[in-house]
C-alpha cells in the first residue's frame, strides 16, 4: 500500500475532533453541530453530532498518519491516491466529497 | 554490544573533573553531548563509553538559567567542541575554555531557538482548529456549546497565549 | 538543468532545473531511475533556458535570496512548488526560520502536495505544465 492519500469515510466519523487536535501540521479543519435524535423505545432523546464540512489542507500535510492513528472509528484511513497537483494553493484543501470519491475513484 | 549502562547527575562544578576522572576510567569513547531545557534550568549530558563500548556512562549536570556557564571538556575529548558549540548556540549555553563562535544559526534570530521561552510566533497567531467544538444548532442557527472547557494546542505553553 | 522526456507522453519534452533545497529533490532523481524521465541525448543542453523550475525542498529566510536569484534568472520559467515544504513550509510551519511558502514571492504555476509527493506526481505535473503550454 502506497501511502500518498488520507482518505475519509464521513459516516464513521463522529465529529470527536481527535485527528484536529493531534494534528502536529495543524492541516485538518472540521465542522458540525449537535443534534437531538430520538430513537423508537428511547426515554430521552440522544445527542449526536453532524459533521457539516471537514477539509485536510494538502498543501500543508506531512503524510505523517498520526490522524489515521488516533480515529477511534476508523474513519481515515491509507488510500492510494493519483497524483494531488494543482494550479492554486487553495485547491489543495479537500473537503468531504473530494476525500471521499477520490478514494472511490481509486478502487 | 551495550552491555552496563550508568547514568550519573553531578554538580556543575565537579562536571569536569567526572568526566576526567570517568576518560581516565576508560570511558575514551565519546558518543554525544547534548542539553535540554528544563524548569530548573539548562541540562546538559554527555555519554560515554568503552572503547569496545562494552560499558557506558551518561553523565548529566544543571546549570541554572541565570549563569549558563560550564567548564569545556573539549580539551579531554575534542570531538565534543563541536557538540558543545552546538548547545551554545541552541541553548545559550557558555562552555568556558571552548571556542564559542555560532556554528549554523542567523544572528538575527535572537533567542536560542531550543529554550522551552522562545515563543512559535506560528502557533501563536494561527488560529488552532481544535479549538473547535461542536455546536448545538437549531434551524441552522447556533444556539449553544455543550462544552465550556478551553482546549489549548498541544505544545503551546499557556504563557504564550496571554501575549 | 536537464533535458527530460516523459517516457509515457514521448512526444512531450521538457527542460528542468532544479532548486533542490531538501529531501524532496530526491523524488525527482526516483522519477528518473523508475523510468518515468528518460533524460534527453547530451547535445544543445547548456542552450535551452529552462522551461519549468522546480523548487523542491525547504526554503529558508537566510537561502530565500539565493533561491529568489534563481527564480529572477530564468524569468519565462514556469515555477513548480514541490511537495509541503516548498508550498507552505510544510512540517516546518511553525519554524521562524523557514519561509512559508515561495508563493508569497514569485508566482507558482503548479503547486504539488506531498512529503515527498510520488515520483508520480512530479511527472504529472510536468505534463500538467506541458499541456497547458501547448494549449495556451
């Protein structure tokens, strides 16, 4: 496996902004909000969080994995990835669609 | 192969004479000297070994931040001048007897850049994305944050963030 | 500087100086010895200007000028920030003496992202480069 892509899988991801934190490139931005749901049989509504965008800046990351490492629920993980080039910098931050079909488009 | 391994602290003052006494030991082989920064003040240590590096000794000695003036023992082993002017200038250390000429570093840079008060102005004006929490939001409108805790980046001391 | 043909488009030459600065300008030898640049025959070298000028590696303040000297030398040259380093001071952000990234002085014409990016990506940037010569 070559590791030249951090892939997400967003319904795994719960928004714990564990990978944000440890990020020693500081590359990973993340934001959702809270929502109430209530389940058939529950007492009391249960809260979860809703990721609203999350965005790993390319041109600052150091493929170091500590990300990968430290997702409780697995939802980064290695891809193999075609080469990320680009005429603006801006371009190489990835939000979720990018991180997720590019890995589709890979398999 | 290593096989016994020592680690010694000594005062600043006898640092010398160990390492004497430690080379007259047998311990000709010098491996490193090296520093770090710590609360109590600057911590250098040198390891040395047999030749055979069957035995080996790391000796290590405090100097507080206000004096930061060792005596050299580049006279004893000279492959550790080098490593010494390399803590002089990372550290701010002063090994008395040594040629204390920068080595690698801008003049311009100011502080020594290893010393645990010389602030990342990077990390200091950048804003940290995990100082982000998650928000409660109804009709797409925040309306709260379920936690009041203040995160700070890891490896950005407290006193930092005050300027 | 070097002459290379990319080994998968034979029909796209290009001309490639290189600013290596650090490790990164490592990949670009990697995309020689894996077959992806095949250098071109010894011959009207030293004539042709450079076409695309790569900074690869960590650009620091005391180095800028010399890397800006370069830059200013070959001003049809197209720039090409390779890898995290060169592009945004990479794992070095936050280090005082590192330039955070070459864009704030010259233009870029293709950024790469990586640490280091593929060999892979070099070339793809290459013909990404060529391409967008050719069109224009």
């Amino acid at each position: 496996m070559i590791h030249s892509f951090i892939a997400l899988l967003p319904d795994k991801c719960t928004s714990c902004m564990l990978c944000v934190r440890e990020c020693p490139a500081w590359c990973i931005h993340l934001d959702s909000h809270t929502e109430e749901v209530t389940e058939p049989g529950a007492r009391r509504p249960k809260k979860i969080n809703v990721l609203d965008s999350f965005d790993i800046d390319y041109s600052l990351c150091m493929y170091c994995g500590i990300c990968v490492d430290v997702c409780p629920f697995d939802a980064l993980e290695w891809d193999q990835h075609r080469a990320l080039i680009s005429d603006s910098r801006v371009d190489l931050t990835l939000g979720i669609t990018q991180l997720t079909s590019e890995k589709d488009s890979a398999n | 192969m290593m096989n016994v391994s020592v680690t010694e602290t000594v005062s600043p003052e006898k640092w010398r004479e160990r390492v004497l006494q430690a080379h007259d030991h047998g311990f000709v082989f010098f491996d490193f000297l090296t520093a770090i920064d710590r609360d109590s003040g600057v911590e250098v240590v040198v390891r040395l070994a047999f030749n055979d590096l069957s035995e080996s000794i790391s000796l290590s000695t405090s100097i507080n931040h206000a004096s930061l003036r060792l005596d050299s023992i580049a006279d004893i082993f000279p492959g550790a001048g080098w490593h010494e002017r390399e803590v002089g200038e990372m550290f701010g250390m002063n090994f008395v007897g040594n040629d204390m000429q920068q080595l690698l570093r801008h003049e311009a840079l100011g502080l020594p850049p290893m010393r645990k008060n010389v602030v990342l102005s990077a990390r200091v004006v950048a804003e940290w994305p995990g100082a982000a929490e998650p928000e409660i939001k109804q009709d797409g409108r925040k309306v709260g944050n379920p936690s009041r805790r203040r995160q700070r980046p890891p490896g950005v001391p407290e006193n930092w963030l005050q300027s | 500087m070097a002459r290379y043909q990319l080994a998968e488009h034979p029909h796209c030459e290009v001309e490639v100086l290189t600013a290596g600065l650090a490790c990164c300008t490592l990949e670009v030898e990697a995309a020689v010895t894996a077959g992806l640049l095949i250098p071109a025959q010894l011959g009207n070298q030293a004539s042709t200007p450079p076409s695309v000028l790569v900074i690869s590696g960590t650009v620091t303040d005391a180095l800028l000028p010399s890397v800006l000297d370069v830059i200013d030398r070959y001003p049809d040259a197209q720039l090409m920030s390779f890898g995290a380093c060169a592009t945004s001071g990479g794992p070095y952000w936050d280090s005082p003496p590192v330039t955070k990234g070459i864009d704030q002085f010259s233009d870029v014409a293709v950024y790469v992202a990586g640490c280091p990016p593929r060999p892979e990506a070099f070339v793809a940037a290459l013909l990404s480069l060529a391409q967008a010569g050719i069109s224009s």
